[in-house]
C-alpha cells in the first residue's frame, strides 16, 4: 500500500498536520494531527510503498515494546487512515 498522493507533513507552531494539496485534496476540515509515533510512522510511508510489518519494525526499532502490542497500534493507525481515505494500492 502507499499513501494517496497530494498529502503533505507540514509543521505550524510547533505541531505536525498532515495537510492536502491540490485541487483533488482541498479539505481543510480534514487537517489531521500528527503525535511522535505517527510522524515516525508517516515518514517511513513517504519513501514509498510499504508492507504493515515495515511499519511494525519501525515501531519496534524506536519504541520498547512487544510485537503484539506495536502490530495492534499500527492496525490502529492504518485504520484511521483507511477511513479517511488517506491510503491507496500500489501502483
């Protein structure tokens, strides 16, 4: 899966917001707050189509905790995600 295109990381006062760009994007009503572990996560994404378990490891890779929970909370955010329509297919 990647990220559906248009979708920027922007900082403003200190905080982290995913903000839409280009026509098809303009929502503003949908500007979503990013926290420490989802930059991390969205960083990783910007580089380019990714599996669930490259997110995992990242989670692991800079957090200590176990497998199950790190896999339950990038469901979680990949869920988020999926219904805000912020995710696509390959290609």
């Amino acid at each position: 899966m990647q990220i559906k295109k248009g979708i920027v990381l922007n900082e403003v006062c200190g905080e982290r917001f995913l903000v839409p760009m280009g026509e098809e994007n303009i929502d503003f009503s949908k500007l979503i707050a990013l926290n420490e572990s989802s930059v991390l996560l969205w960083k990783r994404m910007e580089q380019g189509p990714f599996e669930v378990d490259d997110l995992v490891k990242v989670i692991l890779d800079e957090y200590e905790i176990d497998e199950t929970t790190a896999r339950n909370d990038v469901s979680s955010f990949l869920d988020q995600f999926r219904a805000e329509k912020l995710l696509e297919a390959e290609g």
